[in-house]
C-alpha cells in the first residue's frame, strides 16, 4: 500500500532534475489526488441532497484535478507542467467562483476560497502568483458586490461579504509573503551550494579546476567516448626545475609562478578543451574528438608558448620551460592506463632533456 502511494506521489519526478522542480511535481501529484477525491466526494453528496448544478460542477472539477497530474506526467517536461499548473489554479478559481455564485451547501461554499492564496502562489511563484491572485481578488470583488447581488444566486449579508474579502486579502498577503521569503532561501541556498561546489573542483591558486574537477571531466568523456567511440587525447604537463625555483626564490614566487604558467597554459586551450592542475606543478589537458597529431600538436604550441615567453615577477625575468606526455584513448583503453601512459611519456620527456613533448606511442 506504502509502495503504491510512494509511486503515485512520485510520478513524473526525475533523477536529473533539480529539488525544486521534483518538489513542486509530487506537490502537484499530491494536490490533484486530494482535489479529485474531495470534489469527487462533495460532488456525490450534493447529487443525494438533489443539488444538480453542483453536482455537475464538482465532478467537472474532479475530471480537471485528476487531467492536470495526467499531463504533467504524460508530458514530462517543462511545458508540460506549466499546463498542468496552469490548468489546476484555473479549475480551482473557477470552482471557487462558483461556490461564491451559488452558495455551496448551506451558503458555506465561499469559505473554500481560503485554499487559493497558498496554492497560487506555490505553483506560479510570487510574481505570477501575486498577478494572478490581484485578478481572482477582482472577480471576488465584482461577484460580491454587484448592484442588487444580480451576480448571486444565494444571498449574503453585507458584513459577511467585507470580512470574506478582509479575511481572504490577509491570507492572500501572509501567502505572498511566506513565498516570497521561500523563494529568496532557496536562491540564497542555491546560490551557495554553486559557490561551493565551485570551490570543490577549482584549485584556489590557479583558478583552474583541480584534480577532482578534471577527474570529473575525464570520466565525462571518457562516457562519451564509450557512445560516440571517437577518440580523445590527454596530456601531462609538468613545469621543468619547479622545485629549484621554490628552493631559490621561497614559495611566494613558485606560487606566482604557477599562477603566471597556468594564465599561459589556458589561454592556448581550444574552446572544447578542458585544462586541470593535476597536482603541485603538474597539469592535466584533456582533448575531445582529438588524434594524436592534433594533440601533439596542441601540446607543442603550448610548450613553444612557454619557451618564448619568460615569466617577469617582482623585476625578474624567469625562464619557464615545460615537458609534456601525450596519449589517445579509444574504446578500448581505459582511463588508468590512459593517465599511466601519459606519466611514463612526461617522464620519458623529462628524462631526454626536458622542454620537449613525447607521445606515448613512441615509447
């Protein structure tokens, strides 16, 4: 039974989209079954009490409840649930309408219009919604107070009709305002959560993505590889001598001098490109839809790049060279021993007298 609720609730939620948007589709779910049954119910009491015309309009309502969880889940997307929502407040407004034209059972209709505030303004947002409850309020207006009731079938007195209004602008504000303090934590929250995970993946010297934040990008082509099977490179940088630079000059410079080779490194990037720093003055390329000519030959600009190019800080002119190692991967590779490749070219490099690219075919 919990199981059949759970599913039911959830209809239409997905995995890749954001907590908001999940929240807000098991809320329709939940909101459509709670007004498909009450409506349903209300609609077979007043048919027994012999009152037609709301019997008529409460199952109508009832269709309406349960077609708007019929589309959301039917369509699936954004379009669709914007139906769906629109759909719902629509019905719900009009059912209120008219138990305020009718009376409802005993002239007690009206009082459901207490339901409005909170739901329009949860699903449309504070703007739409504040924009959308302005016009019901109107129409409540103008059925209310229409010369000689002539828009009335029932009859209220007229202290009644000012506190409803009274009563439902107090719930109409209380509701604006608890959503628009809803929507402000929540972009607060989200902005947040962006600003850390930002955090989480960038190295704080570089700005560059870090270790984690390339190992992300690497499994996410290397996922795209296994579908689309074309090939991608990578390659290994490593600033030639870094540690005699820190030992000569103390750690202040080698840090300056990583921040001043990684502005060089990633202004040679290629749009699709992606560059990490891999680890102390190490750095990851990674090159999508790209052979090994292509990639070589990206690494040798980048190289070329930092070899005409001295590094001037605090009035001193630094050379900074490069080694790289280069590999491909296909299908058939796996990411390990992609990255083990790489580290034996980049030493093999090194190795040869530093300054130079290798590929890992070579080896």
């Amino acid at each position: 039974m919990l199981n059949a609720i759970n599913h039911f609730v959830s209809r239409g939620t997905k995995r890749h989209y954001d907590d908001e948007t999940n929240r807000r589709i098991i809320v329709i779910n939940l909101f459509s079954a709670v007004g498909t049954s009450i409506t349903f119910v209300l609609g077979i009491r007043a048919l027994f009490s012999q009152d037609h015309t709301l019997a008529f309009t409460l199952f109508i309502a009832s269709i309406l409840f349960a077609l708007s969880q019929a589309v959301q889940v039917s369509s699936g997307t954004a379009k669709g649930r914007i139906i769906s929502v629109t759909l719902l407040i629509t019905c719900l407004m009009m059912l209120m309408a008219t138990l305020i034209i009718t009376g409802g059972n005993a002239s007690t209709g009206p009082l459901w219009i207490y339901t409005v505030p909170p739901v329009t303004m949860f699903f449309a947002g504070f703007r739409r919604g504040l924009f959308t409850l302005s016009g019901f309020t109107a129409i409540i207006v103008v059925l209310l107070f229409s010369p000689n009731d002539a828009l009335l079938l029932t009859t209220y007195t007229y202290e009644f009709k000012t506190r409803l209004l009274y009563s439902f602008l107090t719930v109409s504000f209380l509701s604006a305002f608890y959503e628009y303090s809803r929507q402000k934590s929540y972009d607060t929250a989200v902005f947040l959560s962006e600003k850390f995970e930002k955090q989480a993946l960038h190295d704080s010297l570089t700005h560059l993505l870090n270790r984690r934040g390339g190992q992300q990008q690497l499994e996410q082509e290397y996922s795209r590889l296994q579908r689309s099977k074309k090939p991608f490179a990578i390659a290994l940088a490593d600033i030639d001598r870094f540690k005699s630079i820190n030992d000569a000059l103390g750690h202040e410079v080698g840090d300056e001098v990583l921040k001043r080779v990684a502005g060089k490194l990633n202004s040679r990037l290629r749009g699709q490109d992606v560059l990490s720093r891999w680890g102390g003055e190490e750095f990851l390329f990674i090159y999508p839809e790209t052979d090994e000519a292509n990639a070589m030959s990206a690494a040798e600009q980048v190289r070329k790049l930092l070899d005409e190019s001295p590094v001037v800080i605090n009035g001193q002119t630094r050379n900074v060279t490069i080694s790289i190692g280069v590999t491909v991967l296909t299908p058939s590779t796996s990411l390990s021993d992609a990255l083990i490749k790489a580290d034996k070219a980049l030493y093999k490099a090194k190795d040869s007298g530093r300054n130079q690219v290798i590929a890992a075919s070579s080896l």
